[in-house]
C-alpha cells in the first residue's frame, strides 16, 4: 500500500509534506518533501515552544499528531487519552491549546468544551476540534461550546500544522493584550498608590507647618486625625469616607497661620480684639485649603452649606478640610464660632472634629498648661453633651474610648525640650 493510500493521520511522519512556517495564516498545500528544511529555518520561532494538548481516546491518534507536530519543530505535548482527566491537566499545566478528539467514552468533547467555558481561570485555552463527523449540527454546538477550529479526521498534517499555527499566534496576541491590560492595571494602581501617599504626605506638612506657628508641635494633629477616625466608624459612616476625614482633620487648625504672633503667642490672656482675631482662623483655614472660594467668601456667611455644594473647593477631600477648618469651633447649641450655627447646621465632619480637637487639648500639654487626668478629661466633654458637643458624636467617642486612650498613647508628644511660652 502507498503511503497516499493511508488515512492521513496514519500517515508516517517522515512522509510529512513540508510546511512553510515562515508564512502565517496561510493554509498553503504541501509543496514537498524538501521544504523541511524551511521549518528548522525557524525552529525557534515562539510558538514552537508552545504546549500542546492532545485528547484522544485512541493512543494511536495522539501518537501519530504527536509526530507530525515534532516533525514541524513542535516539542511541548501534553497527551491523555482519559477525557476525565483533561480539566486537571488544563488547570494544572495551562497549555497554550488542546486539539479536542469529540467522540471519546465517559466524557465526550462536547462536556469538555462546556467544562472549559465555565472554568474562570481557563476559558481562553484555545481549542481545535478533531472530528470525523462532517455533520453541520455538530460544528454548530463545538462553537457554541466556544470551540476555535476544527481538524477533519483523518487529519491533513499540512492543515495540522497550520491551522495550529493560525491559534496559537491568535492566542499569543489574546495572551499579549492580558498581559497588557494587567500591566497597565498594575501601573494605574502603583500610579495611584503614589499620588495618595503624596497627598497624605502633602497634607501632613501643611498641618505640621501650621502647628509650628502655634508652638504646638508633636502628633497633636495626627492624633486629632486618628480620633475623628474612630469616632466616624463608630457612626457608621463609610470606612472610604471614614479614611478622608482622617486626612481632612488634620487640617483643622491651619488657619492659624493667618494670626499675628502678638495674637497667638500671646502668653497672657486675650483681649476681646485679640481673641476675635484668634478665631478668625476658621476664616483663614477655609480660604487656605479653598483659595478659590477668595471672591465668594462673602456668599458663605451664614450658609455652609455652599461650602460643600457651592462648587468652590476641588476635590472631597480638601472640601471636607475646608469644612472641618471652618466649623470645627462651632458648638451644639449656637454658642460657638464662626457662624454661631446650631445643632445640625454644623456639619457633621465639624461636629467630630469639635470632640477629637477638644479632647486632645484637655489630654495633652500645651505650652500654657498640663495634661489634664483622663477622668477630668471624660468628665468635661461629658459636661458639654448638647451644649458644646452633639451628642450622638459624643457617645459615639465614649463607645470607642478604649481605642482612642490606645491611640493617645501610642501617638504621645515626646517631653518637650523647647522653651514653652506660658
Ligand atoms: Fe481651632
């Protein structure tokens, strides 16, 4: 018998018709023996180094494939001929694709391909159907399956080859733009890591550059950030915006820089002038952190809600600074500053802010005092519940007081070296 009578995929490989490898996407007919020699030419072209997956009940059938692969300069096979061990394999050695026998016993390549198109992690394996069946309905439910290509048995290796080729170089392109589209994630998100990290640095130097002029150095504002933080989580308030506010408070008192010295570092008590200069630093917080609310300042007397519906501050983050350094001295029953607003007019990041501000002044040094006990400290805010404090801010402190007294000392000043101004 000739070897051209043989079904093709019985045919020995050294009978293989040549392949031209070097031209893609071309179902080109064997032109002959001598042209062999084109494939090793690029033997080390990048998808022959790909894996390939031969499922076939008949040991005969992926030997013979196997050969007519090799013998194209392929050299990775993984062969199984017991289709209920394919998932395993494809999960387990990810090949680069799998030429799918259809008719096989237990599990045909029908479930196979349904299995494959439901597994996340491994859906986009390309598969080649190997059939012996020209039944149009069949092909029609292998693509539906999410099958790539089909391979008439017995199989043409020229077609073989080529047809291989043509998936794998569409899955190297498939591969490439995943990884592509990963990298670029990948970069988008270090990207971002870097600008928060920027940010809060940003905003931690202007908070600190504002306490140096008040001489009240340390983590007073770091502290004061952490409390509201808690106390924002403990009402519920979503953790994301909960992270903001942390950022936000730090800027509460950064106003102070528009004070005098006179003023500030007064060390004797104020005159009626002097303190209504001093609490003008609510005044001087919003215009730094909001320098584009300059000419609409005169629009926020009395409405804060424009402060954050007034489309003068940029981002959430310095609207709610901007809000925190304008109201942050504003009292439950109208009694505070700068608006005399009550109740819930103040905005609730002032409201938090009030408490964490407070508590941390009561519990630390301060150039012209001691820290006061715990006790007494809990003893007054618990005094300005509905007057100075909301109240439900002021339970939500004492809900999560263990966490707060764990942050003051884990945050404490140093002992101050410098001369305190008293
Ligand atoms: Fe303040």
């Amino acid at each position: 018998m000739l070897a051209t009578d043989l079904p093709t995929s019985m045919i020995p490989p050294a009978t293989l018709p040549p392949i031209d490898l070097a031209r893609p996407f071309q179902l080109a007919l064997a032109p002959g023996r001598a042209a062999l020699a084109a494939a090793s030419a690029v033997a080390t072209a990048p998808h022959l180094n790909a894996t390939i997956m031969l499922v076939d009940d008949e040991p005969i059938n992926n030997e013979t494939v196997q050969l007519h692969l090799e013998n194209a300069g392929y050299r990775r096979f993984l062969a199984t001929t017991n289709p209920l061990e394919v998932m395993d394999l494809v999960r387990d050695h990810h090949p680069d694709t799998v030429l799918l026998d259809l008719r096989m016993p237990a599990l045909d390549g029908f479930e196979i391909l349904a299995q494959l198109k439901e597994a996340p992690h491994i859906r986009h394996v390309p598969v080649i159907v190997l059939t012996a069946s020209s039944d149009a309905a069949s092909h029609l439910r292998a693509l539906e399956l999410g099958a790539h290509d089909f391979l008439a048995k017995p199989v043409d290796p020229s077609e073989l080859v080529l047809r291989l080729r043509n998936t794998l170089v569409a899955k190297a392109y498939q591969d490439h733009l995943i990884n592509y589209s990963q990298l670029l994630e990948e970069q988008v998100r270090l990207r971002t890591a870097e600008l928060e990290l920027a940010r809060t640095e940003a905003i931690l130097c202007l908070a600190r550059a504002g306490e140096y002029r008040d001489d009240v150095t340390g983590n007073h504002v770091i502290r004061v950030g952490r409390y509201v933080h808690v106390i924002a989580r403990e009402l519920g308030i979503d953790p994301n915006r909960a992270a903001l506010l942390e950022q936000a408070a730090q800027l509460h008192d950064i106003g102070k820089i528009g004070v005098s010295d006179l003023t500030l570092l007064k060390p004797g008590k104020l005159t009626m002038e002097e303190y209504a200069q001093m609490q003008r630093h609510c005044e001087f917080g919003l215009k730094i952190i909001q320098p584009m609310a300059d000419t609409d300042w005169q629009t926020l007397h009395g409405s804060v809600p424009a402060v954050h519906g007034g489309g003068l501050a940029s981002s959430p983050i310095m609207r709610l600074a901007a809000s925190i350094a304008y109201t942050h001295h504003e009292k439950w029953d109208g009694s505070g500053y700068p608006e005399g607003l009550s109740g819930a007019r103040i905005p609730l990041e002032g409201r938090i802010t009030a408490v964490a501000d407070v508590y941390d002044a009561l519990s630390t040094v301060r150039p012209y005092k001691q820290a006061l006990p715990q006790d007494e400290c809990f003893a007054i805010l618990r005094e300005g519940r509905g007057t100075h404090f909301d109240p439900q801010v002021l339970d939500a402190f004492f809900a999560c007081q263990d966490e707060i007294v764990r942050i003051q000392h884990q945050l404490a000043d140093a002992p101050r070296t410098k001369t305190s101004i008293s």
